[in-house]
C-alpha cells in the first residue's frame, strides 16, 4: 500500500532541520589560577542546557528583558531533539470541541499520586499558554478547518488531551524555540558542559553563583576549562540518561542530576522512572507506542538457534486477548505493576522481560499479522476486542497488513526507521523493555526554585511529576517550567556579576584543578568503562521495571562500595581533552547511588508496586496470571494509599544522603480567588512571595 503524504511533507516532519547559525558569547575576561589562564563568561541567568525545556526558559528570560546565556554539552543534542515515538506527545488542556476543566485536568496529572497539587494545577492552566506560544512561533500542530487541534487518547489519559507533530514532536519544539533565540539574539555556548556548581554565601544563604565547565570551542587551558558567573542558574539538563543498560534515551544523556545532588541541592521521588517498549540503544533508540502497537504487527522472540517462539501465546487466553493487548499498549505505553493482573497490557511487558532474561531477542514483525494461539481462535481483523475494532475501522486501517495499516495510519513511523536504515517493509524490527523517563529529579517549590538560593529547574531533570504522567505533560511540564522561571527571575532584584567577584570562587576552582591532576593518567584509577558497566547492569538488573525485593539492599550496598571507591581512587582521566569523564561518571555513579537509597528507604518502609515497577517478592499480594496459571516468580507487593500523599526527599551531606518524608503541598481553591480582591497581589508582585496564598 502507498500513502497519499507527499515526500516533502514526510521529509519536513522526519529530516527536521534545525537553524545553523546562533550567536556565540565571547569571553568576557579571563584569570590565572595556579598557572592557569581561565576563561570567564557573565551573564545575569545561565540557562544550562538547551533541550525544548531550556529554550524555552531562555526565550521567555530574553522577553522578559533578562541578559541570559544558554550553555549546553551540544546544541542539538538530549532527548528533546534526538528522542521520540511514533507521534510523540504533547498533552496540555483539550483545546478540540470540548474544551476543558483546569481542576479536572489538574487531578488527572497527579493522579499517580506524590505529586504536589499546587504544581499540578500550575501545569494544567499554564498549559494553555505554552502551548499557543508554540503555535504562534510556527509549531506545526495538526488543526481541522476551524482551528481545533486534532486530539488523541494517550497514557494515563481518559480524555483525549494529547496532540503531535508526528514522530519528532520535541525536536519540532527545539526547533521553533531556537529560531526565535536567533531572533532575540540569544548567545550560546554550544559545546560547553557544567561540571561543578559553585556557590557562595549572599544573605546568609548559600547560593549558587558560578558554573565551572568544560567548553569544547575554548582552549584558554588544556583542559577547556572555563567560568560562568550569574546571578541566577537555570538546570535544564534533561533526565540521568545513562543509568540503565536497558534503556531508549539517546546516547551521551548524563544531563546534570549527579551535579545537583553533589552540590546538596534536595531531590525527590527519584525511585519514579517509566519503562516501556522501544527499540534498543545499541541500535537506534525509539519508542514502540502509539500506531507500532496499534496495527498489530507480530511480536515474536528468537532463540540463541535461531528457532522462532510466538511467546505471548503462553500467557494470553485467547488469540483475541492477546492482540486486543498488543494493541492497547499503544496507550498503556509505560509498564505498570497492576495491568499485569488480569490479562491486561503489561502482561506483554512482562512476556518480554522472560523472553529477554533468557537471551532471546524480541521482534516486532509488521509484514506478518499475529499468529493465533495454536487450537484456539484464529487471528481475524473481526476478532478484534470492540474498541480495538472500532478504533482501526474509525481510522480506516482495515487493511490485510501490519505494514498497511502503518501506511495508512502513520507513515511518518515509517520513514523515521528508513531515515535510520531500517525498512520495516523489509525486516523485523528488534526490541526491549527500557528506562525511558524519570518522574522525580530536582525538588522545586511552584516557581521551579531548587533548595540551593538562585538555582532553578526546568524539564526532565526536575522532579514534578508524581509517579505516574499522561504521556506528553513531560514536554508540557517543561515548557510551562521555563516560562514560570522567567516570571520569577524577572520579579527579583538581578545582579551582574562582575570581575570583583570572581575571588571568592579561587579556592573551589583551585580544588577541582587539583582534583583533575590527581586523576590524570593515573593508572591505579578506576576505569569510566567498568564503572558504567557496573552502574547500568546493576540499575537495569536489581532496580529495572521488574525489580526483587531482596535484592535491592545488596545493590545498594555495592552502589555505595562503587562511589566509596570513586572517592579513594578516583577515576583515570586518560588524556587532558577528557576531564569530562571523571565528572560525568562520578556524579552518575552518585545519583545511582541516590535512587537505590531512596528505593530501599522506600520499600523497607513498606513500599509497594508503583508507577512503572513491580516490587516482585513471595511476601507479594498481587500474582499475575497467564493461561497455564499463576505466574508466583513475579508476585509483587501493593502499592499503599498512604504514601501516594508524601516525597521522599533525599539530600547529599557530609557524604551521607538524609532522607526525609514530605507531604505534597496542597492549595487554595481557585473557587476564592476574584479579580478584584486578587487584582493588587499582582500588581504589587505578592504572588512571588514566599509562603503567600490568596484569601
Ligand atoms: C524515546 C523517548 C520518547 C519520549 N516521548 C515523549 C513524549 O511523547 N511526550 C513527552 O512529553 N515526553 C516524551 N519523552 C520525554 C521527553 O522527551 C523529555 O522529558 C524532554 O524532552 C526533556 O527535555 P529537557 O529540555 O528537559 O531535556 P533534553 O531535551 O534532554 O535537553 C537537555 C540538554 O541539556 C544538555 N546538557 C546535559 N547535561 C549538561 C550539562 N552538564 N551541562 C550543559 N548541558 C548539558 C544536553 O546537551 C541537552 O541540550 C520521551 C523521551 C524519550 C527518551
């Protein structure tokens, strides 16, 4: 079957080409320490990274008048511009006939619960505003003939708030944001990476003030070593993606996580990531959501002999049960413990788990239909669950095919694997279960502030999501974040800074020096290769989607070993121009570290299956089921009510992580708040306040 999308249309939506030329920030002065000339840059608010969640932030600070630099390991590079599924998600308040309900909207975000209502609320009605933003500088989102948005139903949604531009809606994003900081004349440093925060004492609160980086298109020192002082820091760094080995975020994401938690900045519900089908990081990294699942092509394994397993025929009752599953995990994309129960879609998930465990690969075939369960019912398009039927028949996608109803219903998902050499009209596509996303991060209060003074966060490495998120209020989160922080930025009095300041960052610069010589080519370091092994094996293995009980104590001790050892030997920094290595996997190392404390923290303390893993454990209530009977390996423990209504914060202090229990913060109504009464805490910039409310 042919689609009827001209090439040049597929091309502009796939091949998206992102603008050449941004205006680079020249040094502004530069210092010696310890025989070292430093370049140093000043700017009044450092957005570090520049991802769609960064961009943003950064847009918004240049309207708003603020002198603003952004500053990123690459321009191009993280999951917003590199990452996506088959119509990659944008989910803000429904703008299609039926309109929406921001309370409604609000609950439904933090409906996985731990997520602080406040927040949620701010996400829902700044929605609105992100979004037409984006319109209004070009984003191409589907309309019908009166200007309503075309909608769909996605994960965790019942509605039907989710839109797209196809495949690369965030890079579509990135896009359109970075044309307009082009136009603003935003400067950049486009291959300058933070490695150290560094602070110092204003109003007896300990801020951040300085970033110590390595900037590739410098050579002041051998290092690339340079300083960017500010008055206030913006982290959009995007999520710790090289955690698991398992795992669909592109490759080189360390974002900056492990900085933050080094610099005693407070994290929260870091044990919340997502997990789901897509395709593997050693080959081209992409979610299988959405129109892969949806037109039911054959999910099979092959074994070490090469001897081909219909393996999803052991669990399912019926060949109808099992497709109608396939299917519906087109919007139950993410893995969740309790649609394990039942025959419902994560049951799949977990198939896929035992067939990998046992070293089989598992494809995805779009030119066979699903084989039947052998003596049972045959596979048919009119043995079909109902709203599984309807939905291909009301989408037109009836055809003989996989790969047909692929053409007709998304041939964008098509061309994204072509333009990545591989034609799914041809082969089988390879795939996995794996991290794709992490819901907790950065502690903030409801303008994006962190616990460390004039440091904010936006987008993934912010922890605002509860543990569970409708698929596309990532994207969302990050763009309304970017405009919060700049409202709040601009409500302050900004100081830049200046040459006078730089003395009292000598010492913390001196230090680092000292740290990467001891750690230049020093043979009795650990090596960065081992230690990412070590991290990604244990994370995916011990704290992946499936995780055992039992085993979550050990990992955590041996994540401790790995960061005690890190401190006494050090990691080996193999030539000048590789610094980067040290920071990168140390902090890595450390927010491993992080996440299996609080894990541990959290189920010892009773702790159930939440989000996207299964707490597996003979103590487990829930057992899943397959056709041939309880599957008891994989009985997991319940989530509990009670701890939907807290976070677990941790902070990193005198080498040791504090753990604390906080309740999410709740909020006024909105039904009290009236524009006269209200109109003044505006105007007299009182809603910036701490600990305001409105009466
Ligand atoms: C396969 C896949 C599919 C997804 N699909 C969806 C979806 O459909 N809908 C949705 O809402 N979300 C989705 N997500 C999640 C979403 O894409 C991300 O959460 C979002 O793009 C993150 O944006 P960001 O701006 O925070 O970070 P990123 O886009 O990752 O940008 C981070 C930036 O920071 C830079 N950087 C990193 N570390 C440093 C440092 N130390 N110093 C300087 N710069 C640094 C990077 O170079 C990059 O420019 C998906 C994620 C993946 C992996």
């Amino acid at each position: 079957m042919t689609q009827n999308i001209p090439q040049e249309i597929l091309d502009s939506l796939t091949k998206v080409k992102m603008p050449d030329k941004v205006k680079s920030k020249e040094v502004d002065h530069v210092i010696e320490i310890s025989g070292m000339d430093i370049p140093i840059f000043f700017t009044e608010a450092l957005v570090l990274g520049s991802g769609a969640a960064g961009l943003r932030a950064a847009v918004e600070l240049k309207r708003a008048n603020i002198d603003v630099l952004v500053a990123s390991t690459g321009l191009f590079s993280g999951t917003s511009a590199c990452s996506g599924s088959d119509k990659q998600t944008l989910h803000t308040a429904g703008t299609s006939n039926k309109g929406d309900d921001f309370c409604q909207l609000a609950k439904d975000i933090g409906g996985g619960g731990c997520m602080d209502q406040d927040t949620a609320y701010i996400e829902a009605v700044g929605s609105i505003k992100a979004f037409a933003g984006l319109q209004y500088l070009g984003l191409p989102l589907p309309e019908d003939r009166f200007g309503s948005v075309l909608r769909y139903q996605t994960d965790h949604d019942d509605v039907g708030r989710a839109t797209s531009c196809g495949p690369r809606t965030s890079r579509l994003m990135v896009k359109v944001l970075c044309e307009e900081a082009v136009r603003l004349n935003i400067p950049f440093l486009k291959r300058c990476e933070g490695i150290q925060i560094l602070t110092k004492e204003i109003s007896g609160k300990i801020s951040a003030c300085g970033m110590l980086a390595i900037n590739k298109d410098l050579d002041h020192n051998k290092y690339n070593l340079c300083v960017i002082l500010f008055d206030s820091l913006v982290l959009a760094t995007g999520g710790p993606g090289e955690l698991y080995r398992d795992s669909v975020y592109p490759k080189f994401c360390f974002g900056s996580l492990g900085m933050a938690i080094e610099s005693g900045i407070e994290v929260c519900n870091i044990t919340e990531s997502q997990f789901g089908i897509g395709t593997r990081r050693t080959e081209f990294p992409w979610n299988l959501s959405g129109t892969y699942v949806q037109v039911l092509p054959y999910i099979y394994s092959l074994d070490k002999d090469g001897d081909e397993h219909n393996f999803l025929a052991d669990y399912f009752r019926t060949t109808k049960e099992l497709v109608s599953n396939v299917f519906r995990k087109g919007y139950q994309w993410p893995f969740h413990a309790t649609r394990m129960l039942d025959f419902q879609s994560s049951l799949v998930d977990l198939a896929i788990f035992v067939e990998s465990q046992k070293g089989h690969t598992v494809l995805m075939d779009f030119n066979r239909n699903p084989k039947p369960i052998e003596g049972l019912d045959e596979f048919s398009l009119n043995n079909l669950d109902e709203d599984v039927r309807d939905y291909l028949k009301n989408n037109g996608a009836l055809q003989d095919l996989p790969i047909d109803r692929l053409t007709k219903m998304n041939p964008l998902a098509i061309e994204l694997y072509k333009m990545h050499g591989h034609d799914l009209n041809e082969k089988p596509l390879p795939f996995n279960v794996s991290n794709q996303h992490m819901n907790g991060g950065i502690s903030v209060d409801l303008w994006n502030r962190s616990s460390l003074n004039n440091c904010y966060a936006v987008g993934e490495i912010c922890g605002t999501h509860g543990v569970t998120r409708p698929g596309g209020s990532a994207l969302n989160a990050g763009q309304v974040g970017g405009m919060r922080v700049a409202q709040h930025i601009k409500s302050k009095s900004i100081s830049k800074p200046e040459e006078a300041d730089l003395k009292s960052f000598e010492d913390q610069i001196d230090n680092s020096l000292k740290l990467i010589s001891a750690n230049l080519d020093n043979k009795s370091a650990l090596k960065w290769k081992d230690i990412s092994k070590e991290i990604q094996d244990r994370m995916s293995d011990k704290a992946g989607f499936i995780c055992q009980l039992d085993e979550i104590e050990p990992a955590l001790i041996k994540a401790k070993k790995l960061s005690d050892d890190i401190d006494q030997k050090g990691i080996v920094i193999s030539k000048d121009n590789k610094v980067v290595d040290y920071f990168r996997w140390k902090q890595t190392a450390l927010t491993s570290e992080a996440i299996l404390t609080a894990l541990n923290y959290f189920v010892k303390n009773g702790g159930g299956s939440r989000g996207a893993r299964a707490i597996c454990s003979n103590k487990g209530s829930k057992i899943p089921l397959s056709k041939n009977g309880p599957i008891k390996e994989f009985s997991f423990i319940e989530e509990q009510e009670k701890d939907k209504d807290k976070k677990i914060v941790l902070k990193f202090k005198n080498n040791e992580f504090e753990i604390t229990e906080v309740p999410i913060r709740s909020m006024e109504s909105p039904d009290i708040i009236y524009f006269e009464k209200n109109w003044s805490s505006f105007l007299n910039n009182d809603i910036f306040k701490d600990n305001f409310k409105h009466s």
